[in-house]
C-alpha cells in the first residue's frame, strides 16, 4: 500500500524516510517494533492515502523530543486530513510526556506551512538547498517545532491551558469536525 504512493514532479519529501525504498521500509516497522517510532495510516477504499509518525529515541539530549514525519497523496490534500493527524500525533506525544515536536517541510510548500502554523507549530530554522529531488534539484527545508504540552491542551480544549490529561483522544475526536461523506 504505501509503496504505491505517487507523487508529481517537484513533490519531495521532507525527511529522510523514502517509503518507496524497501530498505527504508524494514527500518520503519523496526522503529515501530522498537517503540521508536508510533504511525498513524489513513485509509480510503481500502488504499493507504496518508500516514504521520512521530519518531523518538532515548538518547540522553534528545529523550524529551520527537519528530513528525508525514506524507499525505497529492489528491488528498487540503480537506483537513493533515491537521487531523497532526493534531492525533501531538496528542499521542503529550500522553508518553514529550515536551517538543518537530516538523521538517520543504521551504515552498506554503500550505504545508500555514497547516503546521495553525496546529501550533512556529519556524526554528532555515537549511538552504538541503533536500535534494529525484530530479536532481534542490530545496530549502524548513524545520518546525511545537510545544507539546501547550499545543495539545489547545488542540483539546481551546485556549486555555489545561493540566489535566484525561481521555485525551476522545476529548481530540469530539473537537474535530467530521470527516466529509463520500
């Protein structure tokens, strides 16, 4: 399924898993195996259309962060599925007590931007020519960080912060708005 993902030219990923890579692939159900990584697929007539990750590890420095590592099919995008999932994943770290979350996105994808700025995200760094395409060319790759605690509380209950952690997935699927219908 998720090999099957296709994408147009100039549409790079933004982080170093290619899921069309077999090898890369291994890896991945190896840092799910190994409780490094948590994935999140969404489904449509029973093809994969999306997947998030929120990849960690338990070095000493960077025990408290994670990464979010997220493709969604290019005829599936703006219709809220991005920040449907972003907004489960942020959940997710809150609840194993991660403390910052980073997003990685190509520099020109200004709607993979605002939708990362909406879920609480703000820019930490620029890396000029970083990525580079199948094609051969380059692209800047922004990287993006949020405050989980403080993020997930606003995604749950509004704006006012909130200490309590109860039922944190269901309190996120009562706020989201319902799928569209087929």
């Amino acid at each position: 399924d998720v090999i099957a993902f296709g994408r147009p030219r100039g549409d790079v990923p933004s982080f170093g898993i290619y899921i069309t890579n077999p090898r890369a692939i291994d890896q991945w159900i190896r840092d799910i195996e190994a409780g490094r990584a948590i994935t999140i697929l969404a489904r449509e007539a029973g093809a994969v259309v999306a997947y998030i990750s929120l990849h960690r590890d338990d070095a000493l420095w960077t025990r408290y962060a994670g990464e979010i590592q997220t493709i969604i099919a290019h005829d599936c995008r703006s219709v809220g599925l991005g920040e449907r999932m972003v907004a489960e994943i942020v959940v997710i770290a809150n609840g194993l007590g991660l403390r910052k979350v980073t997003a990685r996105v190509v520099s020109g994808r200004r709607a993979s931007i605002a939708m990362f700025e909406r879920m609480g995200f703000r820019p930490e760094a620029l890396l000029a020519d970083y990525l580079i395409d199948p094609w051969d060319e380059t692209h800047d790759l922004l990287i993006m960080s949020c405050d989980v605690a403080h993020t997930a509380a606003t995604l749950l209950f509004g704006d006012e912060p909130v200490v309590a952690r109860a039922g944190p997935v269901a309190a996120l699927e009562a706020r989201l708005p319902d799928e569209p219908g087929p």
